[in-house]
C-alpha cells in the first residue's frame, strides 16, 4: 500500500509541475477556474491485513459516561444475569399448537420459548431450549403434562431441527430427537395415542416423515410425505393409519410403528380438487 501512495504522490506533483491540473492557459477545455494545491489532498497509507478495510462506525459516536471517565472498567462477565419474567405473543404459524394442561395452566410457543401461563395467579413459566423460533407442538394422550416442541432451522445449516419432549411440571427437557434426513425445520408433531412415540414432519423438499421412541430417543422409522408442503399431521389410535395434510396435499399411510412406513397411498384428492388446501386435521 505504501508504493501505491508514493506512485500517486509522484504522479500528482508531476501533473501540477506541466500545468495539467489548474492551469490559468488557454489549453483544451476548462472545466472551471481553480488552483489544485498538493495540500488539499490527504494520502494516507495503510497496513496490510485482513482488516484494513474493516468500518467501525461506533468510533466517536459512542463515548463513556462523564461519571465512569477515570474508573477502571472491567472486561470480565458481570455476576448479575438476568431472568425471563414475561413473554408477549404467540406463534401463530403453526397449527393445533395451543393446549390445556391438567394443571389448569395453558401451553402455546412464543419465539423459541415455550410459555406455560397459570391464569388464577397471572404467571408464566417457560421451556427453554430451543434456538431458533418454535413452529410445531404436540401434547401426549396418554399424559397430558408432557409436551413435544418442534424449531425451525433459521441458522447454522450443519445442523438439523431439533424436536424436545417436555415435563411441564418441571419445565425440563425427557428428551431432545434429531434425524439427520430432517431439515429446514419441523412444519407439524403428534404422539401415538399410548404416549410411546412422536411422528414429525420435516420442511425439506419431500417432507419426510420420522418415528421417534421418544424415551430411547431413536428413530423408529422415516417416509418421504411428498413435494406439497405438510401443514399438520394425524395419526389414528384406532388402526395406526397415519394421515398428513396441506398445500395441495391430503395423504394416507399405513403404519404399525415399528417398522418402516409402508408406501403412502396416493392422494385421491389430487385430479379431483388440483388447489385443495387443508390446513388441519383433528380427531
């Protein structure tokens, strides 16, 4: 960077010397009457490296309090923390993603929190674990008081969306399940009717289908749901058939949990209704 200034340095002395830059000749075309002295412009050499051309724009506009000029400012991690106390709003993507608890407090996601709100005494407790924004939740039939929650995958792509069962008594995690063929997120979550396993719909393009032993945490089973996007998901505690709806999308499948799904029978509703949208299912 140094010879770069000097060649222009030299380049711009030589311009003025021949009277190429602010001549008062009659020359060529004149853009304007005015004297260009060397002292108008600043050259300035920079270091190499990485971050010579980095912008720090905060330098100057932001300054230390008059009161705190002279102390010694740490850098270490303060002993105070802070404590969720209240949460506004509800995650309204998701479908059939609000419950009763049998503690007579209720469970929605809000963000990348779950918020259990007691209303005889106004208070809110919460399910903390998820990083990025909670889309799908799931109660468990055969206990109520357990909760699976379902992220997105907003950030880090070599990871992928994470499904947590909750003890809502507690507020603390049974289990945190993860398949591989998962990705972008979980667009829907249900339990089997004797509690055992969760079923989740991944956000990939062929939205599979994954079978959780929830209390082993190993995948059971996985499908692929198709190319339409899956809004919610069903499965019946009467004969095992597992259904799955959406975006131009309303399929059947055939299951008895412990082994692989068989192939899905095919959508009767796709020639028929071609902009069929639904958008939940409910028992």
């Amino acid at each position: 960077m140094s010879s770069l200034a000097t060649s222009g340095r030299t380049l711009l002395q030589q311009a003025m010397s021949h009277g190429e830059v602010g001549d008062d000749g009659d020359d060529g075309d004149n853009y304007g009457e005015f004297e260009l002295e060397e002292e108008d412009f600043e050259i300035v050499d920079l270091d190499d490296g990485e971050g010579f051309m980095a912008v720090k724009p905060w330098i100057g506009a932001m300054v230390c309090p008059s009161e705190y000029e002279d102390q010694y400012l740490s850098g270490e991690r303060p002993s105070e923390s802070l404590k969720l106390d209240w949460v506004f709003g509800y995650t309204k993507e998701g479908r059939s993603n609000a419950f009763a608890l049998p503690s007579g407090e209720y469970v929605w996601p809000a963000g990348a929190v779950g918020v259990i709100y007691d209303p005889a005494r106004h208070k809110q407790r919460f399910l903390l674990g998820h990083v990025d924004q909670i889309y799908a939740m799931a109660q468990n039939p055969a206990d109520n008081s357990i909760i699976a929650t379902g992220g997105k995958q907003l950030k880090r792509k070599s990871e992928t969306p994470l499904t947590i069962v909750w003890d809502t008594n507690s507020c603390k995690a049974l289990a945190s399940l993860r398949n591989r063929n998962i990705k972008r997120g979980i667009h829907a979550l249900t339990f089997s009717s004797e509690g055992k396993y969760v079923l989740a719909v991944g956000g990939s393009d062929v939205h599979n289908v994954v079978c959780y032993d929830w209390q082993r945490e190993t995948t059971m089973s996985l499908v692929e749901g198709g190319r339409e996007k899956i809004l919610d998901i069903y499965l019946s505690p009467f004969d095992g058939q597992l259904l799955t709806v959406g975006v131009k999308h309303m399929q059947f499948y055939v299951s008895n949990y412990c082994i692989p799904f068989c192939n899905p029978i095919k959508d009767i509703f796709s020639n028929t209704y071609p902009s069929l949208f639904i958008f939940c299912c409910i028992p």
